[in-house]
C-alpha cells in the first residue's frame, strides 16, 4: 500500500528588490512618514509611435470580499468617471470604458495624461489594473509607462513602471495598503512581484532539488493580471515562477488561470511537475444549459439518489469531454479533482420543503432513525416538514428533535450529493488519487468539526462526510500564521 500526501503552501510577501532611482530621489526631499498610502499615477504609450489611446482604470481593493472600484476612463481632456451611481463596490459592474466623442480627445504616444488619484485600500494585495483602449483595432501589446507619486506633480514620483501589456492590454500593479517607508516598498507590478520573489528563492542558497515522485509538494498559482478584463501573464514572468518551484521542490502546480496549455505543458517539462489539479465544482450542474432546460430537474419517482447519479454521470462526461480538449496536457497528468470551494450544505429546509421527492426521502429517512411523528411534533407523516428555525428551541421536545434530526438529514444529503459527484468524476479520471472538496481553514485553526468557523449554525459535520465515503480524500484550507 503506497501513501500519499499533498502539501499545499504558498510563498510569503517579499519586498527585497531593484528599486528604481525614482524612491531614491523621492526620499532626498521628502520623510517615510509623509507618505500616507495616497497614490496618484499618470501614464504614456512609449511604443509604437502615431498611437492613439485612452486608458480605463479599475482597481481590486478587496480582492477577498471582492471589492472593485472603477476609476475610470482618462483621456486627453482628463478623467471621465464611471456612468453609474456610487455605490461602494463595482463587483458585477463592467470596466468604465467611455469611449471619446471626438478625435482630438485620444491620447499620443508619447504624451502624458493628466494625473489620477488611485483609491486607498488597507486589504492584502489589493491591485490597480491599467487597461490601453487604442483608436485603431490593434490587439497587440504595446509599452506602457506609469509614474506613481505621493503628490500629482512630477516632483513627487517614487516609481516607475515601463513594461509591456498583457495579451489584453492591460498592466497590473500591486498597491500600498498603508504609509511609510513599507507602503513606498510595496507598489509594484506584477512582474516586479515575480522578480522579487525570484530573488528571494535565490537568496535561499537551497541545495539541489530532490526530484520527488512518489510524495507531492503542491503549490496553487494564477497567472492570470486581472479578474476583469485581464489577460495572460507573459512568459518570462511565468518562467520565473517555475524556477521557483523547481528550486523550492514543488513538483504538483495547479494553475487556475492565466496561463496556455502549451506553456504549461512547456514549462512543466523544463521544470519537471508530475501533478495539477482541474478544477471541477459540484455545484456547477446548476449554471449548465441543461440545468437551465430542465434536464437536470427531478424525474417523477425519482429517488435522490438516482437523481444526482444521472445528473452527474451527464455533467462530468461533458466536463471531462471539454477539459480533455482545451487543457490536454494538465487533463494528462492530473491526479487532483476539486469538487468545490470552502463548500456549505448541498440543501436546505426550505428546498427539501417544496421538492416532493426529496421531501419523502427525507420522511423515509426519518423512518429509518426509528422516529415516529408524534416524537417529531406531528400528527402524521404528511405534516413533518424538516425545520432549522433556532428561535423556536425550547418550545417542545418534539421540536427540538425535528430540528436536529433536520440537521442530520442535511448532512446526510450533502454526503449522498458529492459521493455522486465523486463517482461520476472516478469514471472520467480514473487516475485521480485525490478527489475532494477544499474544506474552509476552521477544522486547521480550531479544531472544528464544521467546514467554517460557526459549527452550531452550520450542518456540516466533516467526519460524517468521510465515513460516508462522499470523497476520494481530504483538503483542508491552513491560513495558520507563526
């Protein structure tokens, strides 16, 4: 019997680096301390020349919550603000592209635009997105130059950034989530960010890598510049990564966006990666054009069950069918399938309520836990109905065990619901040695038993799930510091 284990970590924030003169010749005339976090930014097209453009910008300043702002659209006459009403938060919304009214209202290459001031943010790794709209119909990436200062003044420019756009036209940079000589340290392109962190790996002096077969050292990576409009990251960024995972002795790289299957398959060789993960959510039967024409709706007589084994067996070979095409190569060598993330239960009450038949398996249920309607607060099977209102504990016995058993049923269901999942999955890649579920960090930081941080009001008990075989395995989120 051969064991396996699956470590998965992620490198930590560096900001050892090549900073350009611009900080240096900031902090002759000006103190760390007046720097508040405060960025404004302009920018030019230094190639080609006789290029016309103008630049949306958007910002990711919680990239957890999520939380988007869109600045933008800054032409030659200056910013033109989004079209819609503040409200806080632009997640959903489109980029604040406002095309010109005019040809003297694109910008020249060459020429600088106006100052911008760029949102404040204190989340982790919030990051600013600079998108080229040119005049003609070009596609090709051009070099673009963003100068970042404190105040909107030459004189006040502590960085600089001259690279090439993304396959999209978009640049990336990392923003300052405070003041101080730590927020002047952190702006800094996506492509500085790989830079330094290759420095880091370097600076590790690490002895050569053992070439792992049998054990995986996995890491998670997305390439991708920007959620909204981004494109992919260019090679030499991408390279410096795999260098670093090489080195570090990563040999499972599950890269979820931003990157081609040739240049993975490219890299994979160079830097030998035996492992990736395909990410193939459960719960994404429900966003399906079958879903949505009623095929994968209950079938009259349909036991849960059986439901869920049809539903699968369909949503996976065509999963299987389309990954195996567009991703060959990860599709290849995958061993790892993850079937959701920071998962919650697979139903509810109210769904079990108005779904006859799981309405009826949850009665048949009931009946196997030796419980009868009237232990359940009813006067006859036709009117338990399952129930998760806490503010009615207390009232009754009978209550009270509707709801638990209710809970216990949930579980149940949420385990029947992803043990299809899983088979339907085991058919399409039989090679796959970890089929599972990312479970949320609270079992690692706590000790919980739930799959998040509020066990008395979820239903998910993660044990109960193994026994019942509802996966190939187990992940487990960490976010444990010290």
């Amino acid at each position: 019997m051969s064991v396996l284990i699956v470590v998965f970590f992620a490198l930590p924030q560096c900001f050892a680096q090549n900073r350009s003169d611009a900080l240096a010749n900031w902090l002759e005339v000006h103190k760390p301390a007046e720097f508040t976090g405060q960025v404004w930014a302009r920018m030019q097209v230094v190639e080609p020349e006789n290029y016309f453009y103008n630049v949306v910008i958007d910002s990711e300043t919680n990239p957890y919550t999520p939380v988007r702002m869109a600045t933008g659209t800054l032409a030659k006459s200056g910013l033109k603000p989004k079209s819609w009403a503040e409200t806080g938060n632009d997640w959903g919304k489109p980029l604040a592209w406002i095309p010109p009214t005019g040809d003297d209202d694109w910008i020249k290459s060459g020429q600088y635009s106006d100052w911008v001031k760029l949102p404040v943010s204190t989340a982790a790794q919030w990051h600013t997105a600079f998108f080229v709209k040119p005049k003609s119909e070009s596609t090709s990436p051009v070099m673009l130059k963003v100068e970042f200062a404190s105040e909107p003044k030459a004189e006040a420019v502590f960085h600089v950034v001259e690279e090439k756009t993304d396959d999209k036209l978009a640049l990336v940079v990392r923003m300052p989530t405070g003041g101080g000589f730590d927020g002047l340290k952190m702006l800094e392109s996506l492509s500085e960010w790989a830079n330094s962190r290759r420095e880091l790996v370097k600076s590790l002096k690490l002895s050569p890598s053992p070439r792992l077969n049998a054990l995986k050292i996995g890491t998670w990576v997305t390439f991708g510049n920007y959620r909204v409009g981004g494109g992919n990251a260019v090679k030499s960024r991408v390279e410096s990564d795999f260098q670093n995972f090489y080195d570090l002795g990563i040999n499972s790289v599950s890269a979820t966006d931003g990157i081609s299957d040739d240049l993975f398959r490219e890299m994979a060789q160079k830097y030998p990666v035996t492992d990736t993960t395909l990410t193939a959510w459960a719960n994404n039967w429900k966003y399906t054009s079958e879903a949505a024409a009623g095929k994968y709706d209950f079938q009259p007589n349909e036991t849960p069950d059986q439901h869920w084994a049809r539903v699968f067996a369909d949503f996976y070979e065509k999963y299987a069918a389309d990954v195996k095409k567009t991703m060959p190569f990860r599709a290849s060598i995958a061993k790892h399938i993850n079937l959701g993330d920071e998962i919650t239960a697979a139903i509810n009450s109210e769904e079990i309520s108005k779904t006859p038949q799981i309405l009826a398996y949850f009665r048949e249920w009931l009946k196997q836990q030796n419980l009868n309607p009237a232990m359940l607060d009813a006067a006859s099977w036709k009117d338990v109905q399952p129930t998760e209102d806490r503010t009615k504990l207390g009232t009754n016995v009978g209550y009270a065990r509707r709801f638990y058993y209710t809970r216990q049923f949930i579980n149940h269901y949420t385990a029947l619901f992803y043990r299809n999942a899983t088979e339907a999955v085991e058919k399409q890649f039989p090679e796959a040695d970890l089929i599972a579920v990312n479970y949320q960090a609270g079992p690692m930081q706590f000790g919980f038993v739930g799959s998040n941080n509020d066990l008395d009001k979820g239903q998910l008990d993660i044990f109960e799930l193994g026994r019942a075989r509802a996966f190939k395995g187990v992940m487990i989120e960490d976010w444990v510091e010290g």
